[in-house]
C-alpha cells in the first residue's frame, strides 16, 4: 500500500482511486499490502474503505521481510523484537475490520522454528481478538513451513484460539499431495485463502482444478473470504475481471 508489490495491479500512491476500480471491477473486499501501519491514518483507511463500498479482509506484512530485514524466526533478539512489534502494529490497523493479519515472509526464510514459535505466542497474545494466519509457503521462498500439515503443527505448539492457516492455491500446488487434501485438513483452523493459478496468474490462466478446492471450503464450512492474490498477468485488466469470470473459472 505505501510501497510497490508484484502482486498489485495499481500505482501505491493512488490507492485510494485504486479501490475504486476495485469496486467497480465487483469485489466486495480488500487484501492491503502495508510495511508499516504506523505510517498510515487509521481513520484516512477507514474512510477510503467506507467510501469505496469495501471491507478490508486481511492485510499482508511480508514487505517487512524483504525492505527491512525483519524475522519473527531470526538469531538476532533486536531484529526479532521489531518483527514482533511489527505484526502487533498491524493487529492494531486490523482489529476495527476484524481482518486476518498474515504472517507469510515475515516469519522467515530460514530461521529458528522454536524461535518463530515463541514470537507467534507474543503475537497471539497481544490482542486475542485478531486473528493471525500463518502461511505456508513453497520451498523456494521459505524453508520453514511448506505444508499445511507443518503449519498446523506450529499453530497447536502456540496453542492460541485466534493463529490459524492461510492456504494458498499456488503454493499448495508446489508442496501438497492434493490441493483439497491439503484445505480440507486445516479445518476449523482455515482462517484465510489465497487464489492464484498453477502459474501465480489470475485464476483461468494456468491449469489448478479450483473446484476441488472449492469443494474442501464447502466440507470444512469456510466463512473466510477468497482473496486474488496472483501477479496482475495476463495483464491488469484481466484482475479486475476476474468477478465476472469467477464461476465459470473456479467451478469448471
């Protein structure tokens, strides 16, 4: 949101404009991309977002990991702490839309796995009232916590009601045996979802069988919401038509 990611199809200094074409487009919720919530107005975000028609679903951290260096899974007590403060500034922004504050990059590329496990407690326990979703991830950006299965053990070690699972169809289709499989095991614990294609294009673009993810959804009873998180390829355009296409993609 205040800085440039692969994953958006707009310029960051024109988000505002942004969520409008969102809307337009017939989304009725949004992911943001934030590096530093206390750089932001919570009440501007809030009024963008009232304005717009949209509800905020979750917000992403993983920028932090790249432009700053931060780990929740680091040696580096310093760099660790600042994670930590980090994720509980987003809870923070997150808490008055109830959204999913993601955990994805920022736990690590490599690291600690006791260590991650003792930053998630300090997190969880900030504000138990946010919910925390921990992302797997495919083996060529993180090695730790590939799987579904390796997440949920890390969120039974935490033992917190409110840390959960977010699972994406891109990754998963890199480490999961089978991509329902793999959404029907989190469960209860599938706070979050990420759709991309086979390719991490739009969804229809590559050749992931979503049914059978929407199939799992539907057994474990799903209220989350279904977030577009792929490259804006083919092109932007074909983001912003990705509603009007939904059905007939994801059900084919």
């Amino acid at each position: 949101m205040q800085d440039p990611t692969p994953f958006s199809p707009f310029n960051p200094g024109e988000w505002r404009k942004a969520l409008g074409e969102v809307t337009q487009a017939g989304y009725s919720a949004v992911e943001l991309a934030v590096t530093d919530p206390t750089r932001l107005d919570p009440a501007e975000v809030a009024e963008a977002l009232r304005e717009a028609g949209l509800r905020l679903s979750s917000l992403t951290t993983g920028q932090a990991a790249g432009k700053e260096g931060l780990s929740l899974s680091s040696p580096d007590d310093e760099v660790r702490a600042r994670a930590i403060r980090r994720i509980q500034d987003h809870m923070r922004l997150a808490r008055p839309h109830r959204a999913v504050v993601i955990v994805g990059l920022l736990r690590g590329v490599e690291g600690s796995l006791d260590l991650l496990v003792e930053s998630l407690k300090e997190c969880a326990r900030f504000d138990p009232s946010v919910k925390i979703a921990l992302e797997p991830l495919n083996r060529y950006e993180s090695r730790l916590i590939n799987t579904v299965e390796e997440a949920l053990e890390v969120v039974e070690r935490v033992g917190a009601e409110n840390l959960g699972v977010l699972a994406d169809t891109f990754h998963a289709n890199i480490e999961e045996r089978k991509l329902g499989e793999a959404f029907s095991m989190a469960g209860k614990r599938l706070f979050h979802v990420h759709l991309a294609d086979s390719n991490r294009w739009v969804p229809g673009y590559g050749h992931l069988p979503f049914r059978e993810v929407l199939e799992a959804l539907a057994e474990v009873d799903y209220k989350g919401t279904l977030v577009v998180e792929s490259l804006p390829k083919p092109d932007p355009a074909a983001t912003l038509a990705f509603p009007s296409r939904a059905e007939e993609v994801l059900w084919k």
